[in-house]
C-alpha cells in the first residue's frame, strides 16, 4: 500500500477521463530525488491511541496510523489493494487451503537490531489470541487452529496458538480450521506483525516506545501532542520512503487541524471537517484531494421487523424501498457529490468490487417499479396506516441530513409514513443495536474494511454464523445459499477465482437485500500547497511514505 | 479567624465527597456500554470485553466501584485510563496548560473589565461610555465558540498575526487568542458591574464628604470610590477561576489546547468514570478554596466585615 504508483496521484475518475500525463509526471518527480525533499519531516493528522502502540491492541485510527508505518507484515498492500510479498519469501497454500506453510526473506531486523524469524510472527500472533491479554484485535486470529482454546478463562499466559508451528529460524505452518483463500489477504494488516522480543519480556515499556521493523521506527511519543517517526534506514522491504520522517500531531477536533493547514501549520490532514465539505475543494489556501472510497455505507433492516421479515414479502418490501431512494439526489445536493452512489456490497478500492452485478438494478431510484413492488406485498399482508418506516442514526456523526433525506425519498416515492429516528451518541445507539432492542425501526450501518478483499465486506456482515449476536450481523440475516457459496470461495483456488464466487454470493444479497447499499464515502483530505505526492490508498489512508516537501 | 478557616475547610470534605459520588453515579448511568464502544463498529470479543472490564472493576456494582476508587484514592493510587496511562499523568499534563490559560485569561479580563468599567463609569453618559456599554454589550451576546472561531480564521489563518492554534507546547503567544476569547464574556461583565458600582457609589454621601473635606481628585476616586466598589468585582472576579478552568472545554477544543476541557470531554466520550471523577475533584476544590480566598478578601477590602 506504501508503494507510490506514480497514477495514484490522480483520483480513479480523473484517471479514466484522462488523466494521461501522469505517467511522465511520475517520472520526473522519481528522477529528481533532492537531499532536502528526502529528509522533510512531515506533519500530519493524528489522535491520541486508545490504548498503547501494540499492534494487535490497536483497533483505531489514533493508534493505526503510526504503527501501519511502523511495522511491516508478511505481505502489503499496494495502492490498488493488491498484495505483494513483503517480509514474506513465499506463502503456500496446501491442496484443500487448510494449511499455508510461510517462508520468510533473509535480513530483515528490528529496530534494536534483532533478527525478524518465524518466532517472531508465531508469539506475536499467540500473544494477539491470548485472553489473557485482552487485546482488541483477537478476534483476527479467529481462523487458526486453537484459537477458541486461547479465548477461555483460566488459559495459561503464555499458552500458544496450537496452528503455529515453527519448522526452523525463517519457516513456519499455519493450521486453519477452514479452508480460506482469503488468509494470505489477512496477514497483510497490522494486527499480523512480528514482534520482537523485548515485547514479550515487557510489553508496557514497548506500548509506550515500540521496537518494530517497517519503513519509519519510532523516535518520540509526548502524549497528546505529537507521536514522531523517522525513516527507519534498515527498512528492507518495497515501501519508497520519500521524506525524512512523519509527525502525528494529536488533535481532538478536526476543524482545528483543518484551519492548521489553512495557515500553513500542518502539513496533511486526512479528512474534512462538516463544516468545511463544500469548501475544501475550492479553497485557494490548501490542496484538495478526494478519490474513491473504502468505506462502505447502507442501512440494516433487520429481519425480526414487521412487515420485512424472510419470505415474500419481507424481499418484496426491502426491493420496494431499496428502488425509492434517490441515491444519486442524495449524493450530490445532500452530501455535495462527496459520495458515489453503490453498485453492490463492497467498495471501489476493493479488488473484486463490481458496477454490473446480475441484479444491481435494484440499487437504482425506480419510483413506478418500487411502488408496483409495495402494492404487490400489500396484498400479502397490508401496510396499515399507523405503520410507520423508522430510520435510526446516531447523531453525534452527523448522518441528520442524509437520514431526513432518504425518509422523504421513501415517504415521497411509496406514499407511506417514514422518520428519521435519531440517538444521541454512537455508543447508544450501537448498544440498542448489539441487544436487539431496535426491532421495529431500520439501522444505520457502514463497513470500513479490515483487508481489501469482498470476503471482508460479506462474511462478518450476512453470513449465518456473524448473526444473533456473534458477529456485525445485524439484521440476522441467514442464507444458507448465500452461506455455501462463501465457502466455496473460501476453498477456491486464486483470488480471482473467490472474487467471482463472492460477486455470485453478492447477487444473492442483491435480491434478499438484508442491507439496503447507500453509498461510498469518498476518500477526502486536505494538504499544504507545498507537499507533493497527495494520494490515498485503499483504505482512505493517506499514502504517506510518499509525501515530501 | 483561625476558627473560621478551620470550619471552612473541614467543609470541604462533605462537599468533596458528595460531588464524587454525584459524578460517580452520572458517568455510571451514560447510557451505552463503554467496553464495547471501544470496539466500535466492530463485533465486540465477550471473552476480551471481560478480561477488560474485569481489569477496571467496571463488572462489580455501581457501589462496589465506587468504593474501590475511594480507597484507591485515598492512597493516592488513582488508576490508569482505558488507554493505559496512569491517570495521576493524564490530569499532570492537563493542568498546567489550562491553568496558564485561565491565569492569562484572569489577568486579561481583570485588568481590561476594571479599566473600562472605570473609564466607563466616571464618564457616565458621555461617548466613551456609550462605546464601551455597546461593545460590552456585543461581547456577552456572542458565545464564546463565534468569537473563537470568528478570531481564529481572520487573525490565524487569513492574516497570520497569531497562531491558529495553540500547538505542540504552548507558550505566551499561542495562549494569546485564546485566552482574550476565554476572557471575553467575563470581561464584559466585569465591565458592566464596574460601571454601576462606580457610577453609584460616586453620588453616596461619604464621597461628598470626602470631597467637602477637600481631598483631591484622584484620593477620592481611589481611596473610596474604587475601594467600595469593587467589593462585588472581586466576588465575581473569583468565582470565575473555577467558571474559566471548567468553561475552557469550547476555547480548548477551537484552539486544540490539551487541557482540562478537552481531557474531561474525551473522558465522558469513553465513559471513563475514574479520569471524570478525578478532574472533577480537582475542579471543585478549586472552586472551594477559590470562594474561600474571596470570603477572606471581603475582609481587606471592607472593614465591617470580621470573621471571628
């Protein structure tokens, strides 16, 4: 994902309406590489971490950014998504996709100078699964053999992860409990570092000053101010680092960062703040960016609804609605073009995301279609006057516009009754949502993904074994088609091939609507007119191993 | 005197007490589960979740919890944050920037408010009054989160006169806006009340007296006229410490200053009862010993006044 694709720097759009020069561009900023520019400190963005900087503890952006650059994973992610070898030499899949056997290159150390071996990763990860240690990412080594064994009370501290077994110093086999094709995508995110020793002797001292092995190493934490990196000059892998060093400036609001790069105080900043979305793109004092998004945003309604549960007329209602909003509308006058309206279950920056699934029409504003649809289940069981279609939100993460929005849109089209229904916080409102208590309304929800791969966007949201509480599975949507063919993808035999098997798996979706698909979010940030190289990757992450000055 | 001191500060502890398991119990009641906000949108791990909430005590009773903070407490052992960071440092780093704000914002506020109000109030009626009621005027009707931002973007991001924000370590300059916008309001008030003390108390008896008694201009103004006035600024002048630190929370945030406010506001955010709690604390006995300092100074400034 480090990699600088010299293209990236223009959105997808602008790439296919042209944007043909870029290629040369790159070249010239490759060819001239000044000593100055390389060792630039740039400041960004940043929040305090939510817990210490371990990997597998880290859940959220504040902690995420610094260590995404800090470590580096057995694969990375370039800036389509793709993975590519990273610390990895090779990984291996056996003939069923139950066991992966992974080798590792030569010469890769720590920051304090100790080799990266297969022990390395193997502690790590045990360490991640151990309840023990209540780390926030467990939850990612949930596919290897022995992790329900780590998860119970009472479990030795330094009990270990029964998949993992160390062959010699640079190989390893990973034993998991069903087939995947998927695994070799998983192991590129950060909760998949290796860990050097010193972490295990004493993992509180190292939260607070990490030893890692990726393109920057730590160099100074003052919390609530800043978290400092610095080129790591033993960086062995793919990542082109073009500036000296990064500097996370802690923010609490993100309209004081926004008007720090307006005066020139802060280098980048990786979102926009409310009151700064129509502007940002037309300011003179910064640099504007916004590309295609990751983040994935839809309401639920969840099957125990009335009128929308499994059946007929549950999926005749769910279409009906789905066809009354005017997504496109939506975008563009409520949310100021900032969002692209959804042709299916993933995202744009996904390999394997889709504008023509089988189906997909349902995502399209069709008032006479979607009123047939509604007249057609009211003969099944009729819509009674007093019933009302409830839309909850939360209101701390200004969604009002767009929710009062897509009401009227549904109130307007079907001629029924339907309200935005806010909640004041985010936490409330996903406690009603995690305890079932929002039976009789319909929810927001939004995906950001882990790894770039469908499976991601599919499994821990619609599969059976995700729903009644043991997993994102709101709704409690179950399919047991839609359930086999995700297996099926799981054991397929290349990435391409489980991609076409989860588009299949996205049609179903298409038709049973267990989500209603919204929109992306567009990746938008703001940078010093000074910086070069601007560009998100995947994950609506500034690619920032390539900024310089 | 002695007496009095000692019964006001044997006061403190009920107070002190009863504000902890006030707030105590209103952080316990924020609806939501704090555990499982901290995995977001993500599925909560119930084996992870109990690890954690077992770790912050936040799996006993509301009263159980309770206690253990107070005992905890009382050995100075405060706890550590979700974050991991003892929370004794957390509200260490908080502190000293929010006090220099509201120090800054005192000093600007006090000198400015009782100048004005002065100017203001011994020329009653003519122009320099009327300017400085209409501006006092504008300055109490404005909120404090318009004139920050109102300031921030013309004298920090259009004319780079000041910093836009406070930064990494905030200095004189930096707090420099912010505390002018902090001191705003107050300084509006103190205006207004200077000038009604003032303009009142120049038509009393004792200062024609002063006057027949043929004292000069200046004496009078000093000696009785400001001293008898500024009784009631003095009262409203200390009350506001404590009403600066708490109110920083929308100047801090504007100016991305971490301190008190801005600590505090994350803290609800999370649902950290023990780091609430803690701040809290601090700020009330602020607030005591603050009305206590003023209490005392009633006594230097007018005579009739004698605690026993």
């Amino acid at each position: 994902m480090f990699s600088l694709v010299a293209a990236s720097a223009c959105s997808l759009a602008l790439v296919l309406s042209g944007c043909g020069g870029s290629g040369d561009n790159g070249k010239k900023e490759a060819d001239a590489p000044n000593e100055a520019a390389s060792t630039a400190i740039i400041s960004v963005h940043g929040s305090e971490p939510a817990k210490p900087l371990v990997p597998t503890n880290t859940s959220e952006t504040g902690g995420g950014g610094p260590i995404d650059m800090m470590f580096s994973m057995l694969v990375r992610f370039d800036n389509k998504g793709k993975p590519v070898n990273e610390v990895a030499k090779e990984v291996k899949a056996n003939a069923d996709m139950t066991q992966y056997t992974i080798t590792l290159k030569d010469g890769w150390k720590f920051t304090d100078g100790t080799p990266v071996t297969a022990k390395s990763f193997t502690k790590a990860w045990s360490y991640g699964a151990n309840v023990n240690n209540a780390q926030m990412s467990s939850s990612f080594f949930s596919g290897i053999k022995g992790f329900d064994e780590l998860q119970k009370k009472g479990v030795a501290p330094d009990a270990e992860l029964s998949g993992l077994k160390v062959v010699d110093d640079k190989t390893f086999t990973v034993d998991l409990d069903s087939p995947s094709s998927t695994f070799p995508i998983q192991i590129g995110i950060y909760a998949f570092a290796p860990m050097p020793e010193a972490f295990f002797k004493d993992p509180k001292a190292f939260g607070e000053k990490p030893i890692s092995n990726g393109p920057y190493k730590f160099d100074s934490w003052e919390h609530n101010k800043f978290i400092k990196l610095v080129k790591n000059p033993d960086y062995k892998g793919g990542v082109k680092v073009k500036n000296g060093g990064l500097e996370f400036r802690i923010y609490t609001d993100i309209e004081a960062a926004y008007a720090d790069v307006q005066a020139g105080n802060l280098d980048v900043i990786d979102t926009i703040p409310t009151s700064a979305q129509k502007t940002f793109q037309t300011d003179p004092m910064v640099q504007p960016i916004k590309q295609d998004g990751s983040v994935f945003q839809s309401f639920t309604i969840p099957t125990a609804m009335k009128h929308f549960g499994p059946g007929k007329e549950g999926t005749l209602r769910r279409q009906a609605i789905s066809m009354s909003i005017d997504r496109k509308q939506i975008s563009d006058k409520v949310t100021g073009g900032l969002n692209t309206p959804a042709t299916d279950f993933t995202a744009p920056t996904i390999p394997g995301y889709s504008k023509n699934l089988k189906g997909s029409d349902v995502l399209k504003y069709n008032a006479p279609k979607a009123k047939e649809l509604w007249e057609e289940a009211n003969k099944i069981s009729p819509w009674g006057a007093d019933d009302v279609f409830k839309l909850a939100y939360n209101a701390d993460g200004g969604g009002k516009d767009v929710y009062d929005a897509l009401a009227n849109s549904i109130k307007n089209t079907l001629n029924i009754k339907a309200m935005g229904a806010p909640m004041p916080t985010f936490k409330e409102f996903r406690n009603s949502v995690v305890s079932r208590s929002l039976v009789d309304s319909a929810f927001r929800t939004g995906w950001q993904p882990d790894y770039p791969s469908p499976e991601n966007y599919l499994q821990p949201i619609y599969s059976s074994g995700a729903a009644d509480g043991n997993g994102s599975n709101d709704g409690d949507y179950k399919n047991p088609k839609f359930d086999a063919l995700l297996k099926k993808a799981g054991a397929a035999k290349s990435v391409e091939e489980s991609n076409k098997l989860f588009q299949q798996s996205e049609e179903i979706l298409l038709e049973d609507l267990p989500a209603i698909p919204l929109y992306y979010s567009s990746a938008k940030g703001a940078a010093n007119k000074k910086i070069k190289g601007l560009a998100f990757n995947w994950k609506n992450v500034p690619d920032y191993a390539s900024l310089s000055k | 005197m002695g007496k009095y001191l000692l019964r006001r500060i044997l006061q403190m502890i009920p107070v002190v007490l009863g504000t902890t398991l006030l707030i105590y119990a209103l952080v316990f009641a924020l609806p939501g589960d704090p555990v499982a906000a901290m995995f977001g949108d993500k599925p909560v791990n119930q084996a992870v979740a109990a690890q954690i909430r077992s770790e912050y005590n936040l799996d006993k009773p509301f009263i159980v919890q309770y206690f253990l903070f107070l005992k905890n407490a009382l050995t100075l052992n405060f706890g550590n944050t979700f974050a991991g960071q003892p929370v004794i440092s957390v509200i260490g780093r908080a502190f000293p920037v929010t006090i220099r704000l509201a120090l800054m914002a005192f000093v600007f506020e006090a000198i400015f408010g009782v100048l004005f109000g002065i100017i203001s109030g011994l020329n009653k009626g003519k122009w320099s009054d009327q300017i400085i009621l209409i501006l006092s005027l504008l300055l109490i009707s404005i909120p404090t989160f318009v004139t920050g931002f109102v300031m921030q973007f013309f004298f920090g991001v259009k004319w780079h006169i000041l910093p836009a924000t406070a930064g990494v370590d905030p200095g004189f300059i930096d707090l420099l806006m912010p505390a002018i916008v902090l001191g705003s309001v107050s300084m509006a008030s103190i205006i207004r009340l200077t000038r009604t003390e003032i303009s009142t108390n120049i038509s009393e008896d004792y200062v024609r007296t002063a006057r027949a008694k043929g004292m000069s201009n200046f004496q009078v103004t000093v000696r009785h006229i400001l001293r008898n006035s500024l009784i009631p600024v003095v009262t409203y002048l200390g009350a506001d410490i404590g009403a600066l630190m708490g109110g920083a929370m929308i100047t801090e945030r504007i100016f991305n200053i971490q301190g008190v406010g801005n600590t505090l506001y994350q803290a609800i955010l999370r649902g950290e009862g023990t780091l609430v709690v803690s701040i809290v604390t601090i700020m009330v006995m602020i607030f005591v010993v603050c009305s206590l300092v003023v209490d005392l100074l009633y006594a230097v400034l007018d005579p009739r006044i004698r605690y026993a």
